[in-house]
C-alpha cells in the first residue's frame, strides 16, 4: 500500500523515514483512511523498540507521514541471506517480546 523514503525533514534540518501511499494523489479512500490510522496507531505507542512517528498530512495532494529513521535494513532484507543465527534470532525475539505490550 505504501512506499517508504529516507527524506530531510527541512524544518528541523534531520533525516527521518517517509512513509506516501504508493499510488500518490491517485488513493482511494479507503487509502487514505488505512495510512493515517497507521500513523495514529503507531504515534499513540511509546516504547525503544517501536519506530516514532513525527508527523502527518497531505502534500501536493498526497498523504503522508514521517517516523524516526532507522538504518541498518529490514528483517525481510536480512532474511532474504538467510536463517539468522539462533543467538541472533533469539535477541531479536526478545527485543519483539518486549515491545508487544506497549502503549500510549
């Protein structure tokens, strides 16, 4: 549905990630109505391992919303090389862990 940049968030002169509606001004409704709930679900969450959400709106017509940028690539980029180490996978797991019972 959507498609992620690494962008400056001029304003405040820092880099952060940019989450637009692929089909740009061309979304539907129903678009729209999924990534602003997504933008709220995630800004209203407070917690380290949970990307923060720093702002939202519309732009030539197209809906947007910043986060905190994180580098370093997604798991699915990392586990497309293959298994994780179980050391590894078992780190990971306990940072997911402590993340699921966050909220605003």
């Amino acid at each position: 549905m959507g498609r992620v940049y690494r962008a400056r968030q001029a304003r405040l002169n820092r880099l952060v990630a940019l989450k637009r509606i692929l089909s740009g001004a061309f979304a539907s409704p129903g678009d729209v109505r999924r990534l602003r709930l997504e933008a709220e679900a995630v800004a209203a969450l407070r917690h380290p391992h949970i990307v923060a959400v720093h702002e939202a709106g519309e732009a030539d017509g197209s809906v947007f919303f910043s986060m905190e940028l994180l580098t370093g690539g997604s798991l699915t980029d990392r586990l497309a090389r293959g298994p994780l180490a179980p050391r590894a996978a078992a780190a990971l797991g306990r940072q997911l862990a402590r993340a699921l019972p966050a909220r605003a």
